[in-house]
C-alpha cells in the first residue's frame, strides 16, 4: 500500500452516527479481526479480547444497554478524563457543537442533547456491537495497545466500506458490561466499537471534524 492509499483510507474514515441495519457478513468481520491483529503491542502480548455481537443479539444487548444508561449507576473500569482543558476542551466543544447543529439540536436544548447522547447506547442503530477488553495486569501499556488495535479496526473496516465508531462511552457501565457478557473481572473493558454500512443521508452523518497539523503537536530537536 502507497501513501496515498493509507491516507485515502485515513480521510475516509469517520464516527459513524447512524447505521443501516443490514449485518455485516461474518466473513468481512474476520477479515477486518485479521488485518486488526496485525499491529504491534508491548512484548507481543497481543493483550485485546473482543466479543462481537450480530444480528439478534445485537437488538437484545441494545435494549439492555439503553436500560442501564437510564437508571444504572457509571463505575467505568478505566479511569475516565478528569478534565479537559486549553486546546483539548476547545476540540471536544467543536466536535459536540457540529454534531448538534448537524441534527438540529440548538444551544440550550438539554432535551435535545440528552437524547442524541443516549444514541450511544442504542449503538446509533449499528447491526454490530464489538466490546473491547485487555488484561488488568498489564495495566496502561495493555491498553495503549489495544488503542493501536482500534485504528487498525476502523481502517480495515474502511477499506471494505464498512463504517465504524470507537465509543467510550458504553465503557462508562463496565460492571454492567462484565455482567452481561460475563467478561472475567481481571480484564479491563476499555470501549465499544459498534459497526455496520453507514446510513449516508443521516444527518448525524454529514459533518467531520478537523485534524490538527503537525506543527500543533511536535516539537523538533535538531
């Protein structure tokens, strides 16, 4: 692959707000698994575990999940950002704002934001749930190598027209989600990847956020 291909591939690929519902075929899944599996990780422990929903399991942990949004009590296994400030805060308020003027949320509208908000937990209507959890022990190292997992995941899915979106927030009921799928307690459930064929006239799917140039994040040392 050229550079000019990867770049395509990294343009190209966005969080998808609104899914069709037709299934992705298993055999595109493993393939995207596949491509994904091939990034490195610290010693090669490889530390990410994934379960993947299809079809009616996906509808029945989309309901479930909307109902521990509603009334069960956050306690995310990762410790969540405690702030955002400066240049960080400037970039989420951009990212929230375009999105809510893309939907027709205004200022003001707590209704309206609470209810895009809960789209998160109905998965924005992905046919596709992938739950992403690492090892305990190995602690943030496990994790920043599962992040390079996820990068590699939306862009194989990307190059097979597949539309993603990494989601933190089902991550925020981590007790809920170790419950449910009855993932072991010493792994650490990091986030959501939910996935499918993108509903390309959403409105939830019309904006893109801009990218900082490398002059914003790298200082030389000649």
């Amino acid at each position: 692959m050229s550079l000019a291909e990867l770049n395509t591939l990294l343009n190209g690929r966005y969080s998808c707000r609104a899914f069709l519902p037709e299934p992705v075929p298993r055999a595109q899944i493993q393939q995207i698994l596949a491509s994904a599996s091939q990034v490195p990780s610290w010693c090669n422990a490889q530390p990410w575990q994934l379960v993947i929903t299809s079809a009616d399991e996906t509808d029945a942990f989309r309901k479930a999940m909307i109902a521990e949004a509603v009334s069960g009590t956050p306690a995310p296994d990762l410790p969540f950002p405690t702030s955002y400030s400066g240049v960080y805060q400037d970039r989420r308020r951009a990212c929230g704002w375009a999105l809510y003027e893309a939907v027709g949320v205004e200022r003001g509208d707590r209704a309206g934001s609470a209810q895009q908000m809960m789209q998160n937990f109905a998965l924005f209507g992905a046919p596709h749930c992938a739950i992403l959890s690492s090892p305990a022990e190995l602690g943030p190292y496990g994790a920043m190598d599962c992040g390079g997992f996820v990068t590699a995941f939306a862009l194989a899915a990307q190059a097979l027209g597949i539309a993603t979106i990494p989601q933190a927030a089902l991550a925020t009921y981590g007790p809920f989600l170790h419950r449910y799928f009855q993932i072991p307690e010493d792994r650490l459930i990091l986030c959501a990847i939910s996935f499918g064929y993108a509903a390309p006239d959403h409105p939830a799917n019309s904006f893109r956020t801009e990218r900082a140039a490398p002059s914003d994040f790298v200082e030389w040392r000649d």
